[in-house]
C-alpha cells in the first residue's frame, strides 16, 4: 500500500471537502504517518474513514472527525493543549507537528507505557483519564480523545481563561450518532455550542454510572 499517497487522499478526498481549511493542521495530517499507530494486522484500515481499534477501549479517530475538533479548538504556535485519553498517539503528536505544546495523558496500564518513544516534543503522563492533568494546568485547549458520556468537572476546572474543550458526546440510544461539541470557559462560566454528528465510540471511562431505579 502507497500510505503516502493514501495520506494526500486523505486531505483531498475526507479534509478539505469537509471544511478542513487550517494549513497546520492540513500540513502536519499530510506529514504524521497515521499507519505508524496502528497494529500491523489494521495498518491498511490507517486512512479509512472510520474508527480503527488501537488497543482496550481505544480508536485512532476519524480523519476528518479528529480533523474537524481540533480545528474547532483555533490550535496555534505555542498553544497549551491537554489531549486526554491519548490512545496510540497519533493525535497527540499531530497537535505538536501543528505547533501546540502538548500534554498527552493516558491511564496507567492502557498504552502509556509505550507512547513516549513514539512522541517527540510531547509531554507523555500517566494518570486516571478522567481527572485529567492538574499538574500542568491551565489549557488553552483540551482535546478529550474519543465520545464521552459527560465531562467531568476536574478536566473542565483545568481549561484556561477562553479556554477550549473539544470532544463528542455520545448519544443516549444505539444506532444514533454522537454530537461534536465546544466548550468555552469565559468569565469563569462555560459554555457550549454543537459543531456535527459524529460516530465516534465512547471512552469506557467517561460513561455514566447506572442511575438506580426503585
């Protein structure tokens, strides 16, 4: 398989005609190898437009869906970004390439042990996902990667004046489409605005724990 060819198909045939426009972000998807994060018996799924399993509980996400956050984030040159249940990498290292200043967080035993190597320029912590990385905090941006049930509120205390959460909420049913969304921290009150469907499967640490019913 050509993967540098299937990466320029990538930016013409999933990013641009879905309103990808942001030159660093379009540069470093064009650069980073997404194959290079994937086991060898999925590589040729590397720029497929879908979900591709990486490990338990864990997607490489969607091009454009991965795509279309970040460039709802307004990432730039020296940008403090959060990227919270990091997976393989891949979009922890494509958010450096684009010249953000990148904490990549995973939980103690998932992957992280083996993403520092792969990570140039990418501060690599082991943590539980769901309380985020307080130790470096604030964030200009946190990019929680994969669906979530809800946001808990200590990755959301961790957002900087202005700052931008971007993730996908899962939905509340099967075979219905999650929702791309931004949240905005401003004079202390955050606030949120719907940006697309998105399929993208849920983070099992981010569910909501069963409501008891009498």
């Amino acid at each position: 398989m050509d993967f540098a060819q299937a990466r320029l198909n990538m930016l013409d045939g999933q990013l641009r005609p879905n309103k990808v426009t942001d030159a660093a972000l379009l540069a470093a998807m064009g650069e980073v190898p997404r194959e290079a994060f994937l086991p060898p018996e999925r590589v040729a799924l590397a720029y497929a437009d879908e979900d591709v399993p990486v490990g338990p509980g864990r997607w490489l996400m969607e091009p454009m869906v991965f795509a279309r956050l970040v460039q709802a984030a307004e990432v730039g040159e020296g940008t403090r970004v959060l990227v919270v249940a990091a997976g393989a990498g891949y979009g922890a290292l494509v958010l450096a390439r684009s010249g953000a200043s990148v904490v990549a967080l995973e939980a103690p035993g998932v992957m992280a042990g083996s993403l520092a190597p792969r990570l140039p320029g990418v501060t690599v912590v082991s943590g539980p996902v769901t309380e985020g990385w307080a130790a470096a905090a604030p964030y200009d941006v946190i990019l929680i990667e994969g669906a979530v049930e809800h946001v808990p509120a200590a990755i959301e205390a961790q957002l900087a004046e202005g700052g931008r959460l971007v993730t996908v909420m899962a939905a509340a049913r099967r075979f219905v489409l999650g929702l791309a969304v931004r949240r905005v921290r401003l004079g202390g009150t955050v606030t949120e605005v719907p940006l697309f469907d998105a399929g993208t499967p849920a983070l099992p640490e981010f569910r909501r724990a069963p409501a008891f019913v009498f």
